[in-house]
C-alpha cells in the first residue's frame, strides 16, 4: 500500500513541480509557474489579501532534496523497512523488488517511468527506520486531533457566545420593559397629580377674579353681595415621586443571571493539604487538588481527567495513589509511602503541569511522643529587650521554620528563627492600624502572614513576614465580625480564619480579607454552646475539623469543618488524660492533638477519639518543666515550641 510521497506534501497543487513553491492563504501550494494572477488563487480561485505574503518554502528545498536523498531513498514507500531499488517518477515513491512487480501489472501504473536508484550513502537499521516512521504516524494523528479541537473550541465559543447574547438580550428586554412600566406609572402619577393641581388653579383663580371685582365694586361706594367662601387654598396634591430601587439581593441575582465555564485549567489549578508537603511513613497521606477553569474561577463540577504520580526520591519506584472526584470542582488524592526520606508527586491535567507541580514531600517516620522528657534547646526570657519576653502567650512557625511569638505585656510581636535567635520585632502600644494592646494568639498562613488577636483592642491585624501591617477589621461587640477579646487565632490551607471570641462563648471564621464566614457557639449551638465559657486555644486538624480549649470546662471540643455539631473530650483533674485550664493547642499532620496543660503544668497529646498518647513535663524551672505553659505549635521539621508563659521562655521538644 502506498503512503503519501514527502515530495508531494511540498510539490504544487497544479502542476506537481517542487520548485519555488509558495503556499497562499487558502493554504494552496502553488509554484511561481502557475501564480500568474497575484489577485486570487489559480487552484480555488480565492481572493487574495493584498497586504499577504505568500510562505516561500524555497529556502527549505534544498535542504529537504538532501534530507531525503540521504535517508528517504533507501527505503521502499510500502512502509515494510525493505530496501528500495527504483523510483517511480509520476507517483514519486521508491520502490523495493517485489512492489515494482506489482507496480508494473496495475494498469494505471503500468507505462509509469521507473528509474534506478543509485546505492544509498550508508545502510540504516530497519527496525529504527520503521520506530520512526511509527512516530512520526503518531505525531500526524495529534497534530490532526489537535487541529480539531482547536476548531471545535472555535465553534464552540461561537455557539455559547450566541447563546449568551440571546439570554443577555432577553434579561435586557424584561428589564426594558420594566423600565418602560415604570416611566408609565410616573406619567400617570404626574398626570394625576397635575390635571387636579391645575382644575384646583382654575377654581382658585375664579374666586379670586370674583374678589377683585368685589373689591372694585366695593371702592367704587357700591353694595356688594358678600359671601363668605371657605375654599381650601393648600394644595390638593403634593409633590411627593418616588422610585424604589430594587432590593438589594437582585444585585446578587446578577451574579446568577449566567455562568460562562470550562474544563479545568492546568495552570489555574493547585493542590492544598499537609499531603503534599509531608506525610509519614506507612501512614495514608492525603491532599486535594482544586480545579479552576479558564476564566480563574474554581470548577462546580468534576471529570477532569487528573493524573497522579507519587516518585520515591530516586524516582525509581512510583507508589500506588488514589484519586476521588467529589463532583464539586474538588479531589482527594491519597497515597501511602514506605520508607523516609524525599518524595516528588506529580499533578498533571492533559499532559500539563497543575500550579506548582511537582511537590516535593518530606517523609518521615510517626513521632514517638512518649520518649519526650527533656527539651532539645530553650532560648529567651523575661525583659523588654530584643529577644526578651514577658508574660508571653502564642506561638506559630512559618512555612521557612521561623518562630513568631506574641509578646503579650511587651505589646509587639518578636521572631526568631528556628534556633531561637532573635530576627526581628514590630508592633508597639496603640490601637492604631499596626499597633497593639497585650496581643495573644498568632499564626501563620501559606504565604508567610502573620495573623495576630490582637486581645485588648478586640479586632484580627495582618502583617506581612516583615512586620508591615495589611489589614484588620473587628471591634468590641457581639455581632457578627466583632469581638469581646479575641484570643486566639488558627488558619488553614484554604486561607480560612478562625477565631476564638472569648467573652462572647464562641469561634467565628473569616476569610483573609476579614469577612465574616460563620459562627460556633453562643446562640448558633443551642445544645452545645454551655461548654464553650471561656475558649481559648484553635487549631485545624488535617481533616479540616477544629479543635477548641476550654478554659473554664477544662475539656476540648472537635468541631466538625461545617461548624454544626462537636464532640467533647477530657474533664477537670490532673491525672491521665485530664485538664486544668488548658489553653494553646496544636494538631501534626497524623491528626494528633497537643495541648498545653497549663494549672498543671505539662503537655499532653491525645489522637482525634480523644485518647492519650503521651504527656510530659511538671511544675518547674528546668529543662522539661514548666509554669502555666499556654501557647504551643509544630513547626515544619516536627519540632515542638511551647511558651512557658510563667518561665518567659520558649522550651523546644
């Protein structure tokens, strides 16, 4: 079976040549022969833009004779790797033995010109020769494929674009038909109110004529017939139009009126989750990948056909993943590694790489919490100066393991980085944007800002890594968005807030920007907001539920990620398991639960059922001891900072 010759796919349309061949507009190959009207093409007769320059494949030509003068003439067209002899000039293919006997029995090729080939320059490998020939018919069927979806995007746009007009042009309608209604219900209002203003005029105007000519009568000694008229001389109507404008939740509508979408975007699209950034040996790791069309907004729906591949880091052995569609724009990608060290997943959607992918993941074996006595380091303690804490509180490390600590009766924020050596301070005493007063809970989002409860001032600040003040919002009150000393604060991968408002019974979340998402606790829980008197210390578990310290209920509550139920876990006391006062609480990525026991003056570390694991420390000044212990965090190596509130220091583990 013949293939297409490589000289045609360059020779004319018209008359087979392959010199000084140009290709038009319309795509025809035409040689300069037979372009004899520059105005229109001599195959299709289409006409041609004056201001086009048809392609010159001259310059190519000669490299292309060589090409296939060295490589393409030793092999026979048929496409079989055998080695050809002849070529038939009319149907410019090279032929083998075999395929010229049967060239020369088809009638239509019979009395064709057949010519010997001279030896070829050198002897290729068949089996390379045809490998090639393989791609090069694979890379011809997606460049066809490619071309179609090209086009079928095109028509698509142009049929969605239409319909859009359509629905565009008929909201536009109801709204000009409305907009007409209510020009004619104000002619009608104006008309009214005018037609009896003016017969009131009329009325007005004949009495007073009739006065006049009394009053002349009257000066004039005549006798007048005097009637006293009572005829109201206030206006019938008064000058009262109004226009309603219409309620504010049709401007929301707006919004809904149409949703133009696509597929997901490979490069719009992120993953998010402890997943892709650690996980622990035999353990199943998770995260999720959000998919965001083209338009930047994130996918409503799923069958976005994501590809997952979990590397050791030699890249020599890929681990087994799983990908659930949630059909709501959201997967869940789980995998489970098997030995430490670095692995890399890559997240590709259509052959593209997802928003930087791919993660390079630390895996390290489960925390053995029990062998926890002795601090590694400790660093700080009390004073005023650079470095120096008093009666500190919360704790939270960056992404880059440095340790941003709220000097609360300091009135600043101090950092330091993971060794405890002191970086930077900001923050003074004020209630001006940026200034503070006995700020408490601190932490930390994916892009290195600092959240700050800043306490005493009842309101959230933001800083930038450098201490530069962002934004905040809040104020004393009850209302949504406001607080009665806010005390801590916890973030989470999808840049959710949350905040624990003391005095008002209950944890509100926000957005980064300061808008008010939801509520738990006070009047939103009936049945379970009694055990929420004092909250103190927040913390995201991995499964996006939250965990609560309360202070006074000497207990932890897990909140579920919709904010409608939680479980409660521990009572008052001081053995195993129990809790006075705790306050600062911090989840790893095993969902693990640590919790600063501060009246007795120990960590404790329970799993999410509410289970000890392991606890440490007593009342003291050395290493491993504490006095009233209250903020605590992870940072991202597993270290564990603890603020020895009663101490002014900060004890590593």
């Amino acid at each position: 079976m013949a293939t297409a010759s490589p000289y045609a796919m360059l020779s004319c349309t018209l008359c087979q040549r392959w010199e000084s061949i140009r290709i038009l507009e319309c795509q025809h190959k035409v040689c300069l022969n037979c372009l004899k009207d520059d105005a229109k093409c001599p195959k299709c007769n289409a006409p041609l833009d004056t201001d086009f320059e048809p392609f010159n494949l001259s310059a190519i030509e000669e490299e292309f004779k060589s090409f296939f003068t060295e490589t393409t003439n030793s092999f026979c067209s048929s496409g079989d790797g055998a080695e050809a002899s002849y070529r038939c000039e009319e149907c410019c293919e090279n032929l083998c033995s075999s395929c010229l006997s049967a060239h020369q029995r088809v009638r239509l090729t019979k009395d064709h010109s057949i010519l010997p080939l001279s030896p070829p320059p050198f002897k290729s490998d068949p089996k390379l020769h045809r490998r090639l020939r393989d791609e090069i018919d694979n890379f011809e069927q997606a460049i066809i494929q490619v071309q179609k979806t090209a086009d079928c995007i095109q028509r698509r746009a142009v049929a969605v674009s239409n319909d859009v007009h359509g629905k565009a042009c008929h909201f536009i309608g109801l709204i000009e038909e409305r907009e007409r209604e209510l020009l004619r219900q104000i002619d009608n209002i104006r008309n009214c109110k005018v037609d009896t203003l003016y017969k009131q005029l009329d009325s007005l105007k004949a009495i007073c004529l009739q006065r006049k000519y009394q009053l002349s009568q009257l000066e004039r000694g005549a006798d007048i017939d005097y009637n006293i008229v009572t005829y109201p001389t206030e206006p019938y109507e008064d000058d009262v139009i109004t226009f309603s404008p219409p309620d504010v939740h049709l401007f929301d509508i707006e919004q809904k009126l149409g949703r133009v979408s696509s597929s997901a975007c490979a490069t719009l699209c992120y993953a998010s989750g402890d997943g892709c950034r650690c996980a622990v040996v035999a353990k199943v790791a998770v995260f999720f990948i959000h998919a965001v069309d083209h338009n930047g907004q994130s996918r409503m729906g799923g069958g976005d056909p994501f590809t997952v591949i979990v590397k050791n880091a030699a890249e020599s052995q890929v681990l087994p993943s799983q990908i659930v569609d949630r059909l709501n724009g959201n997967y869940v990608v789980s995998y489970t590694p098997n030995v430490e060290g670095i692995c890399r997943i890559y997240v590709t959607l259509r052959g593209r790489s997802i928003k930087n992918s791919p993660f390079t993941v630390t895996i390290r074996s489960s925390r053995n919490y029990a062998s926890i006595s002795r601090a590694k380091y400790i660093f700080s303690q009390e004073g005023d100066g650079e470095g120096q804490l008093s009666r500190p509180w919360g704790v939270c490390t960056n992404k880059d393991g440095f340790v941003i600590i709220a000097d609360r009766s300091n009135n600043r924020i101090q950092i330091f980085d993971s060794r405890g050596k002191f970086m930077k301070a900001f923050g003074s005493l004020g209630s001006r944007p940026g200034q503070l007063d006995r700020p408490a809970g601190v932490a930390c989002n994916s892009r290195n800002e600092i959240i700050v409860a800043d306490k005493d001032n009842h309101r959230i600040q933001v800083f930038d890594q450098n201490g530069r003040w962002l934004n905040g919002w809040g104020e004393k009150g009850s209302k949504p968005g406001q607080f009665n000393y806010p005390w801590d604060v916890a973030v989470n991968d999808k840049s959710v807030i949350a905040v624990s408002d003391t005095r008002n019974h209950r944890i509100q979340l926000f957005s980064m920007d300061g808008r008010f998402l939801t509520k738990y606790g006070s009047d939103s829980t009936i049945g379970a907001w009694r055990h929420f008197d004092s909250p103190r210390g927040v913390s995201f578990l991995p499964n996006g539920h939250l965990v609560v310290t309360e202070f006074n209920s000497h207990c932890l509550l897990i909140i579920k990620d919709s904010m409608s139920a939680a479980h409660v876990h521990g009572q008052e006391g001081s053995g195993a398991g129990q809790l006075l006062r705790p306050q600062g609480v911090a989840c790893d990525f095993e969902g693990n639960i640590i919790v600063a026991d501060s009246r007795n003056h120990r960590i404790q570390v329970f799993n999410t059922s509410g289970n000890l694991i392991a606890r440490w420390g007593t009342f003291g000044h050395e290493s491993g001891q504490f006095d009233r212990p209250s903020g605590v965090c992870i940072g991202p190596d597993g270290t564990i900072f603890v603020v020895d509130f009663g101490n002014n220091r900060i004890q590593a583990f």
